[in-house]
C-alpha cells in the first residue's frame, strides 16, 4: 500500500513552521536572566530526579546529561538522573507517571511518547497529561552508508543496487513498529519500489556497529547520533529526510529533490512535568529549563550534535503545538498503514 501524509506544498507549510521557532529562540536567548532564579515556597530544598526512558550512550542520554548540567549551572540545583530503558520509551513512562507530582519529577522523552499516544489514546498525551518545559532538539534523519562502499556512492546507484538484490539489501533501523523511523523508511520503500529488510536494532552501538562491520548495507539515522562517524569519514549520508537541504550537508541531496512527496517526520525530545504539580513549581521548572537551554554550556552541546541545524527550541506553548500536530499526523499514517488506532 502506497500512502502519504502530506501533499509537497504541504511540505512547504509543514518546513515554514519548524522554522518559525528560530524566532523564538533568539528573543528567548536574548532576555533569557541566568541569575539565581526565586524559589516559590523554597522550592526546591533538594535535588530533581529526571526520569530519561533510555539508556545514558543513546541521544536521550546525551540529550538529558546536557540540559541536567546547564539547568544546575543556571539555578544551583542538582538533578540526578534515573535511566529506565525498555520498551521504546514505555516503561519510563510509566514509571514517570507513578511518581508524585509534586515537582521534583520530572521526565525526558522524545516523539515516541506522541507516536504512542496516536496508535492508543489510553496513553499518555504528552501535550495535555504532562506540560512541557521545554523542546530542546529537533532534527531530521538520513541514510548512511560506508565512505568507503564501491557497490553504490549516492542514493541513486543505492536505490537501483536494492533492487538488484531481490530482498535481500539491508537497513540496520529500531525494532518499534510505528516509530518515526520504521514510518519513514515505510514512506521512502513506497515511494521507490524498493525492498530492503530492516534489521532491528534497539541500542544505538550495535547499531552503529552493523553498519560499520558490514553486517548491513546501510543506516537509518539522525546526525547528531553518528557525529563521530561522520567526523571519522566512516560514514557518509546520501538521503536526507527533510524539505530542504540543510546548511551542514549542503552536498545531500532530500527526499523531496530525489522525488518523494511524504511530509517528513522530525525525532525531537524535550522535558516535561506532570500536568498535576504545582503551578508555581511548574513556572520555576518552565524557567529554568528554557533558561537552561541558552546557556552556553548547552547551546555549545547541541551544536555538537548539529542540532542547531533546524530550529530546535519550543517553549510550553510551541512544544504542545509540536506534540498536538504529530500526533494528528501518526494517527493519519496509522490509519493509512492499517494499524488499529485507539
């Protein structure tokens, strides 16, 4: 089954507002105080547990390190991160909405929680059952293969050696069902007629490995994750999946120039409080991440990881805009694919 979510002028609309938030991001970073922050009520007297559904190697953990040591750096306060890995996100999850909410809990998670929630309404929303303090990276994927591969150089010879090898090419990709990722290679097999086994991965390492050790034929993953291949020139993109070129990898070509006319779906993660804490506590918390996210310490991180290559920044309001719209956008794929959706 052939499907898409959006037509290429919806691509057009859909790249207008991820980029809107650089805007917001400058204003933030421009009036961001970073002196010590009042404590409503004293709050906090210790430190903040940070719940991370990953493991520490893997983006989440990078990503949740990061933004614990600028928000400490901004207020003082120390946060102690508690890793929960399993089930694509699920089970810390779970065990983040089984702690008080009180607000010395709070949780990193990426759209995992929105693709979740789309395919069963029974899990949490993350724009409604959790408030986000604030989207911190949002960023796009890519195909990799070896920099020294000779049976393909770019996506065209790559598309047309598939075909050539009759189911047998493969992608090393995650193992979830309905991710972003396993979504996104369904839209690009559609849209070429190629067919390429996935084979799955749950932690980034071995991931990397396959490529690297020539298990599989290529990669499906976002370029802050494999920096130091890429840096290493082990590995090399031949596909983004985005609406245009970004400036770091200007020699790539997309998705929508290689003809495929699916909106592209973004990996983004962020942090959040739940809904039910004190709304005093939540506007310290609010603060300080957002605050966090200026600090030098933090923006240097990201640029790292070239997570300043499309607008990463949300605030509450524009990251519940984000969860609002993917949700609407899974739910639709979903359908399309046959998925049961609750």
């Amino acid at each position: 089954m052939t499907f898409r979510t959006k037509t290429t002028a919806g691509i057009a609309t859909f790249a207008a507002t991820l980029m809107l938030s650089g805007a917001a991001f400058a204003a933030q970073c421009e009036t961001a105080d970073m002196a010590a922050m009042d404590k409503p009520g004293g709050f906090p007297e210790r430190a903040l547990t940070m719940i991370v559904p990953y493991g520490p190697g893997g983006g989440s953990g990078q990503v949740a390190r990061a933004m614990a040591e600028a928000v400490t750096a901004v207020t003082k306060v120390n946060i102690n991160r508690d890793h929960k890995p399993g089930g694509s996100g699920t089970v810390g999850m779970t065990a983040y909405m089984a702690t008080p909410a009180d607000g010395y809990n709070v949780l990193e998670h990426i759209d995992d929680a929105s693709s979740a929630h789309a395919l069963d309404s029974s899990k949490p929303n993350p724009a409604e059952d959790l408030i986000p303090l604030v989207t911190s990276q949002v960023t796009f994927s890519q195909v990799y293969i070896r920099t020294n591969e000779t049976r393909f150089t770019d996506w065209k010879s790559f598309v047309a050696w598939v075909k050539a090898q009759g189911g047998k090419a493969s992608i090393a990709n995650v193992s979830k069902e309905g991710s972003m990722e396993r979504v996104s290679m369904k839209f690009i097999t559609d849209a070429t007629g190629m067919e390429i086994q996935q084979i799955s991965f749950d932690k980034g390492a071995p991931r990397y490995g396959a490529l690297l050790g020539g298990q599989v034929d290529a990669l499906f993953e976002q370029p802050g994750d494999v920096r130091k291949f890429l840096d290493a020139k082990k590995f090399k993109p031949i596909l983004t999946i985005f609406s245009e070129r970004p400036a770091a990898f200007p020699d790539t070509p997309t998705h929508v120039e290689e003809g495929m006319s699916f909106a592209p779906l973004v990996r983004f993660r962020g942090f959040y409080v739940h809904a039910k804490a004190p709304a005093d506590r939540v506007k310290w918390l609010q603060n300080a991440f957002q605050r966090a996210y200026c600090h030098d310490s933090y923006v240097a991180y990201n640029k790292s990881k070239f997570m300043d290559a499309i607008p990463s920044y949300r605030d509450t309001a524009g990251s519940k805009e984000l969860i609002t719209k993917t949700i609407g956008q899974y739910r639709e794929v979903y359908k399309a694919m046959g998925l049961k959706v609750k």
